[in-house]
C-alpha cells in the first residue's frame, strides 16, 4: 500500500475542538481510572496491566468484523489492512458508501415516473425525453462539500491517494443573483445588509439589535467560547515544537454552560450571567430575536441542541490560521470516495479483505472461556462467525437495532446508544430539460434577478434551501440537476410523509410553488418550470433503513458524556465504537475517519503492541488522543466490566 502523500500539516493536539475532547477525557479518567491497592503503593489501573498484550489474538479467530460499509467502516479496513490484519465487512445493504450517495439516475430513459422516491418508483406521466444532457447530471444526497483546513488534512490526503478529482465548490454564487425569501419578502444575497430583520419584516425585533444582524448576534453568542477554547490549545513553531502547553480555562467555561441548549443560553434569564461573555450587552435576547437568528442562520428546531454543539461546529468551519478556506467537491460525486477506496481496498487486501454486502447484523455477543474469548457475530441470513474484536461504525439507532443484551455493554454504554437521538435530513434531486437557472436571459425574463452559478438560495418556506450544482458549471453541458431541497432538523420533519409514493403529486407541486416565489418567478415562468421538470428523486435519511437518522443531535450535557463512554470498548476490550457520532467532529467524514483510527489504535493496543510504532508513525493519532489516553480508556472498561459482567458463559449464537 502507497505511503498517504503528505503527514498532517499540524499536530491535531493544537486544534481547539481536539484539544476540547482531550479536556473531556482527562478529567473523565481523573474521576474514573480505578486504582490498585494490593498491599502496595496505589497505581492507576492502565499501570498495573503493563505493555504486554491483554486481549491475546486467537488464531483461529484474529480477523476484525466491521460493522457497516459507510466510509468509517471502509477506512477502519483500510487501516486494518495497512498493518495485515484481516477484516471481514458486514454492509446491510446493495452498496457501500453510507451516508456517501451519489445519485445518478435521472438519466435513465425508462423511467415511467415524475418523482422517485428512494427505491420505489410510482408510475406517473410517462417521460419521453429523459435522455442524457451532460455527464454533469448527478447529485450529492449526503456529504457534499470539503473544506481544505489543516483539521481536514487527512481527507485530502485520502483524496489524493485514492486519485480523486477535486472540484471547485462555491458557498456564494459568482454571480451574486441568489436569494434569501422570508415572510414574503425577496432580497438578493449579495446585500450587505440582507440580514437585518427590517428586510423582512420580522416583528419583535429591536431597531438596535436589527443594526447588528443575525451574524453578529450570533458571534455574541459563540466567540467568547470559541477564544477561550482556541487559548486552551497548545501552540507549535514551524518545526512541531511546543511552545506553550495546552490549558483548560475554555473546557471550564464552556461546561459550566453545557447545561444549556443554544436557545436557553440566549433568551433565558440566567443567574450564571457573566458580562464579559456578553460584550454587545444583549442578553437575554428577546424571543423574536432568538427565532430570527434561528430562522436565517440556522435550521428549525437546530438552536435546542446544546450550546456546546454550536460552538463547536463554528469551531470545524473555521481555519486556525483564520485563512478562508476553500471548499471542494469530488468529480462524479462523493459516492467516488468509497467506491475507488473499495476498489483500493480489493486491489491491495488479497486475503485480507473480505465484504459482505445485503448482510444485516442482527446481534453480538462476547464469549468467554478458560483458554480464549472471541465476539460472535450474527447475520440475517442466519450465519454466525467469531472474532477477535469487532468495530461499529453504524450509527447509534442502527446498533440499537441488533440484538446486544449479550454484548456486554455496561450501564453507561447502554445509556449512551439508547439516548442520544440522531437528527434527519432531506435532500430532492429535480433534473430539468435545460440548467435554466445559468441562463440570464431566461431568468430575467421570468422575473428572477439574474443567472445563478453555484452557491444557494435560503427560504423560510418548506424547501428551506435550494443548491445550484457548482460542478459542469463551465461545461457547454451543464448539469441540469438542482438540489431543490435541503432541510435539516424539524425542516427535514414534513417531508418523512410528502416522500410517500402517493404524495408525489403533492411533492412536486410543493416544489415548483417554492422555486417560484424563490426566484420571483411570473406566471409564464411557473408554466416553463412545470414543462421542463423532467423527474426527481428525495433521499430522507430519517426514512432510510440502513442510517435511520442523519448526525447524532446532542442536547445539553450529552457529549462529554458519550464520547467519554463510547471511545472506550465494551465486552472485556473486544467491542468498539467508531462512527461520526462517536468522534469531536460528529456530522463530518473527517469524524468518521479520525473515530475508526482510534478504534484500530485500540486493537492494536490490547492485541498486536509490536505494531503500534510504526502505525502511529505512519498514520499519526487520531484527534488528540495519546497511547496512554487510549491505554486508560480501555483500562477503564476492563474494571467495570469484570466487576459487572453477567450472563452465561457459553454462547447461545455459537
């Protein structure tokens, strides 16, 4: 396997939200590493285990079962692989890829169908010319975007071993003619002054917090956290060198308010007020305030997820050196990720790979025995098979799924997977006859502003925002595929039944009535769009059986909690947790890698030793994480679960 071309450009130590997440598990081990007093000096418990390997690996069942074919459980293989260790994937569905989905189908002449949704198609008005226009006609339904920041670097570097295509992505269009649509009202975005509340009418809204703006309101909010955290960080010089240790003011600040949801923080009235975290002296907002800044900042219902998550998101979007990144996609579709990794995968595992898709994983149960112990693991298709150590890289409502009464996850294990609930998405594809929306004359005819190229458009009516496809766009065929729709949070909720075969009818009305209002359209614009609909498809990940749900939602208090539980394994060491959920950067493929690295550093830790310095020197450590963290975190879990491991010895899945 080829060297990954370039090492990180910074330690991950020196980010602030790895470096928050480091906060988070030292002081969780300074209040849970177990001590052990045998008539000698007391010595935390990861001492009193030593290096030698405690989890031996059996021979006759070494190889690693990952749970899932997303892009966590392909680059845990990938890693497994790099250091000879077999594997064997099991992926519930047709494809690989997860929540990586590039759809293509728009092009397919025989489609007898107006709206397609997901893999039922209902026969509606037959389609004559669905023909191919351009080999742009493809869409993104889950990650789509990449920002090249030094956190990111690993990604690229996966991009470029993997021999992608980066395309540019624009946030903005380049022309400057997309559109915000609130309570009626229609404005360019390109307005300097677009975000204040009067051009929009919104009521209950202060002439002197309407002047500052949703995003300078919102900076009121998140940046004194963000600093505070950003001064925690240690700081390096140009040759890796530490020139001032990490420290953990920020980490007090911010969880002495991580009690809060974001709308709680902002319009209660909080006898935690500290002035200096308010430096606009704004707070508490008023109510209409709070719904303004969620209405055009953020998605429905987004502002109840805890305090901590908005910092910490603002925190992944922004380059330490405070460059302004550039954003990418990948040509043909974030789907090319995992299937050129598979292909890689194939081409390089011999012996080691093995994957077996359309095989659900129904339960996990650990064994235990004088000489050996191993998990086993069984299939919807009835097989049973044991392993040495297996990783999850399912989401947590997925695992919740199987059958783990058996699996011996402990109390807090349990509460975690039960309770934290994952939000949705929803993204519609519609292909069109022609890319109208580059064309200037057509939209100044109908009554748009101008041509679209790139970037998006934001509405407070149902579809909530409208993307313009960025690749192709210089193409003399562009593509004709618009992201009619994308909606998170209670945005993505009504459209769970409008994604019904029946409602298509309703679906597409819906659509064109918004695009229309969007753009400004006049009633012979209305009639063009109706004609140059040609078919659509809506992928809700809330719907979706193999995700159910899009990212983990967290309320107040629940990440430190879960990722303190969840990077630690269950059943004696041989269970561990990876996924985007289970990582700092939760909702990012950044996440899912850097959680599948520590689940391996993991194995490797309790079972192949000997091969830990030359995988760290290769791949680094994931997010903030040290040997002796990790070392601590599975000592942890050795000590609660021989103190509380129950059950009968044998297997019944055996």
């Amino acid at each position: 396997m080829a060297q990954v071309s370039s090492p990180p450009t910074k330690s991950p130590a020196t980010d602030p939200v790895n470096w928050f997440a480091r906060n988070i598990i030292k002081k969780y081990q300074d209040a849970h590493d177990p001590v052990v007093r045998n008539d000698k000096p007391a010595v935390p418990l990861y001492q009193a285990l030593g290096s030698p390997a405690h989890i031996p690996a059996s021979s006759d069942c070494n190889k690693v079962a990952i749970i899932g074919g997303g892009i966590g459980g392909l680059y845990a293989a990938y890693l497994l692989q790099s250091v000879q260790i077999p594997y064997t994937i099991y992926e519930a569905s047709k494809r690989t890829g997860g929540r990586l989905y590039t759809c293509k189908t728009f092009n397919n002449p025989d489609s007898q169908s107006d709206i397609d949704t997901g893999a039922t198609r209902t026969p509606k008005t037959p389609i004559t010319q669905n023909k191919p226009n351009s080999q742009w006609d493809y869409i993104d339904m889950g990650a789509m975007r990449f920002p090249e920041t030094p956190i990111m670097r690993q990604l690229f570097d996966l991009f470029e071993e993997l021999k992608l295509n980066k395309l540019d992505y624009y946030l903005q269009d380049r022309e400057a003619n997309s559109t915000l649509l609130y309570n009626g009202i229609r404005r360019k975005r390109g307005h300097s002054d677009i975000h204040t509340a009067a051009h929009f009418l919104f009521p209950g809204v202060p002439h002197e917090i309407d002047l500052i703006g949703v995003h300078d309101c919102m900076q009121n909010v998140t940046k004194p956290f963000k600093d505070a955290l950003k001064r925690d960080a240690p700081k390096e010089d140009a040759q890796k060198k530490v020139v001032k240790a990490g420290g953990d003011e920020g980490y007090k600040l911010l969880m002495e308010h991580d009690i809060y949801s974001t709308r709680a923080y902002m319009q209660g009235r909080r006898k935690d007020y500290k002035p200096e975290l308010d430096k606009k002296k704004l707070m508490p907002y008023p109510v209409m305030v709070v719904n303004w800044c969620e209405t055009i900042g953020q998605n429905t219902s987004s502002f109840d997820s805890a305090l901590t998550e908005a910092v910490l998101e603002e925190l992944t979007f922004e380059d330490p050196d405070e460059k302004e990144a550039k954003w990418y996609s990948i040509e043909g579709g974030s789907s090319e990720i995992a299937e050129k990794l598979l292909q890689h995968l194939k081409r390089q595992g011999g012996a080691l790979h093995d994957l077996q898709t359309e095989t659900p994983v129904t339960a996990l149960q650990a064994h235990h025995d004088t000489n050996h112990q191993f998990m086993a693991v069984q299939t919807a298709k009835g097989g049973v098979e044991h392993f040495g150590h297996v990783i999850t890289t399912t989401t947590l409502p997925c695992l919740r799924a199987m059958d783990l009464s058996r699996a011996e996850l402990d109390i807090w294990q349990s509460l975690a997977v039960r309770s934290l609930s994952y939000t949705s998405a929803v993204k519609i594809g519609v292909k069109f006859r022609t890319a109208w929306w580059q064309n200037d004359a057509l939209m100044k005819k109908y009554g748009a502003f101008g041509k679209i190229v790139g970037g998006q458009s934001f509405t407070d009516r149902l579809v909530r925002r409208v993307v313009y496809p960025s690749h192709g766009v210089d193409d003399s065929l562009p593509s004709t595929v618009l992201m009619a729709c994308y909606g998170t949070d209670a945005d993505a909720q009504p459209w769970a039944g409008l994604a019904a075969p029946e409602a298509a009818a309703v679906l597409k009305n819906t659509v064109i009535n918004d695009l229309v209002d969007i753009h400004g359209f006049n009633d012979a614009g209305r009639e063009f769009l109706n004609n140059a609909w040609q078919n659509a498809v809506i992928q809700h990940w809330g719907l979706d059986p193999y995700t159910l749900g899009s990212w983990g939602f967290f309320s107040p208090g629940q990440f430190a909690m879960t990722y303190s539980v969840l990077t630690r394994p269950a059943a004696g060491g041989m269970l561990h947790f990876a996924g985007e959920g289970v990582s700092a950067r939760h909702g990012w493929i950044i996440g899912a890698i850097e959680a599948s690295k520590r689940a391996v550093c993991e194995i490797l830790i309790s079972s192949y030793p000997e091969k830990l310095p030359d995988f760290e020197k290769r791949w680094s450590m994931p997010e903030a994480w040290t040997l002796e963290l990790l070392a601590k975190q599975i000592a942890i879990s050795m000590h609660y679960w021989d103190k509380g491991r129950v059950g009968p010895e044998k297997s019944d899945i055996d």
